[in-house]
C-alpha cells in the first residue's frame, strides 16, 4: 500500500491519492511495489528485504543514487499481546528529490500536518523519523515500567508462576529493546559523522544531536529496565515460595488441630458412644461431645502457635 505526502510550509501533509508527494511511505509492499522500487527507483534488493526484517541491524548505506538508512522502532503493541514487546525495522531510501519509505505494518510516522521539520530537505524527513522512533521507545518504556510496578504487586501474594512468567517475558522484551536503541545509537553517531556528505544545514545539525541525547537517555533508562528486573528475579522468585510455604504452614496447622479429634471420633465410633451415654438424652450427649472437641481443637492450636513463637524468638 502506498501513501503519498508533501512538505508544505515545514510540515507534511498527506497528499490526493492521484498524486505523488516527496515523501512516499510503502507499507507491506507486494510484487508489482518490489519490481518497481528495485528495477526503476534502483533499490538494492537485499536492502529492500532488509528495511522488512525484524531482525535486520540499523545501518546506513550509500548507494550509486541514493542512501539507504536501515532503522529499527518498536512494533505496534496491544494490551492482549501477553506482555510480549516487539521490535521492527523500516527503510529510508533519500533520493535527490523525494524520500521513499519501507515498514513492513502501518505505522503512524507523521501526526496529520502536525509535524514540523526542520529543514525542508530529505534528510529532515530521516531526522523526524528518528526523533519518532526514540519517542516511540520512550512511550513504550513507561508503558513497561507500569506493568513491572503491577507485576511486583501480583508477586508479594502470588503462590502460582503466572506473575513470574509475566516479568521474563517482560524482561526479554527489554533486552531486545536495549539491543535496538543501541544500534539506532551507532546509526545516529555515523550519520553525525557523515554530516557534511549528508549535506545537513546547521538546524539540522542541531537537530540530530537533540535525538542523540534523547536517544542516549532513552538507551539508559532500558539498561536500567533490564538490570533492575535481572537483579530482582531471585528476590521474587523467592517471594513466590514464601507465600506458598506460609500457606502450607497454615495447612499444616488445621491438619494438626484435626488430627486428636479424627482420632477421639476414629476410637469412639458413633455406634460405641451411643451406647455409652444411652443414659443421657442424645442432644446433651452430642452437644457435650462437639464442646469437647472443640475445647481439645482450641487447646491444640494454642500448643502450635506457642511452639511456633518459640522457634521465632529462639531464631531472634
């Protein structure tokens, strides 16, 4: 599918659909889109796949007429996504007079005329693109860092492995966040090398190391990300068997409590202490013996819990 835009007055503007602006975005292109990018506008086809691959590298490459930028971004996210992060790749191709665009699922790249450019230029439209890209890492570590309070909360009484399979999941996610801002890092140091044979104007210039700063702050905070939820895993791991053992403990108590009166019941029988209290009206008789029993229940979960107090102070 392609749309069209046009930069008009620093801004970009999606163009009729009869006609074909300075900036041409691709999206899933089919064959007959292949075929005209890689036979008639000269894109190199390992580049054209490339700028469709997920698990392609950023990087930057000069061909006869035009350069072609590889830039990885994250995918699309829903909420039912099982916390599963992922990241994609998309091209930029920048002729003489128009930029074309590869991304491989719709993707918003420009906000309706809402977007200012510095610069008119075609490389303005890659230092956009950039500034996107770093923006839309930075909505998605918030977004990250949300989950992992929630799943904290989860955790401190979770006794199942559903909150713990949550925070791998989103720790993977994270690392292969890190390993994409990273790479856009090195695009961005490259094309700030490559600046002059980029022919960027001051503004420009400026411009990208903005994105470089932001993009830099944005690669710590997922380092962070990633080292606090490595760090921690063990401590919730640890969390998760604390609460079941507290909860085996409590069981382990009532069986306790149960069994002198299993035992008081198995001896008896109620047939034996029918006969033994034949003398006395039968709702005193059973009324007696559920107050013993319940007298013998109290009695024993106090031992318990006195024992269980003891151990604690003697581990103080």
């Amino acid at each position: 599918m392609l749309v069209s835009y046009d930069i008009i007055e620093g801004r970009v503007v999606e163009c009729p659909p009869d006609k074909l602006g300075r900036i041409q975005v691709y999206t899933t292109p089919d064959e007959e889109d292949k075929n005209y990018l890689v036979n008639e506008c000269g894109i190199d086809e390992h580049t054209f796949h490339s700028a469709l691959d997920e698990d392609e590298i950023s990087r930057i490459e000069y061909e006869a007429n035009h350069v072609a930028v590889i830039v990885k971004q994250p995918r699309n996210y829903k909420g039912d996504s099982n916390l599963d992060f992922k990241v994609g790749s998309f091209g930029v191709f920048l002729f003489q007079d128009r930029a074309i665009i590869l991304q491989a699922e719709p993707t918003y790249l420009f906000e309706h005329g809402k977007m200012p450019l510095r610069g008119n230029s075609s490389t303005g439209v890659l230092l956009r693109l950039l500034y996107h890209s770093t923006h839309h890492f930075l909505e998605h570590m918030r977004v990250i860092r949300s989950i992992s309070d929630e799943i904290e909360t989860k955790i401190e009484h979770s006794i199942t492995n559903r909150a713990l399979v949550s925070m791998f999941t989103l720790l993977k996610s994270l690392t292969y966040y890190q390993s994409a801002i990273s790479g856009n890092q090195v695009l961005m140091q490259k094309i700030k090398n490559d600046s002059r044979k980029l022919n960027f104007s001051e503004e420009e210039s400026d411009f990208l190391d903005d994105i470089t700063v932001e993009n830099k702050q944005c690669d710590n905070l997922a380092r962070i990300y990633t080292d606090i939820l490595t760090g921690m895993s063990d401590a919730r791991v640890s969390v998760v068997s604390n609460n079941l053992a507290i909860i085996m403990k409590q069981l382990a108590i009532i069986n306790i409590v149960f069994m002198p009166l299993n035992v008081i019941t198995g001896l008896g029988g109620m047939s034996e202490y029918s006969m033994m209290t034949s003398h006395v009206w039968w709702p005193h008789a059973y009324s007696a013996l559920v107050l013993v029993m319940a007298a013998i229940g109290y009695i024993t979960y106090l031992m318990v819990k006195r024992v269980g107090l003891g151990e604690q102070k003697q581990r103080k």
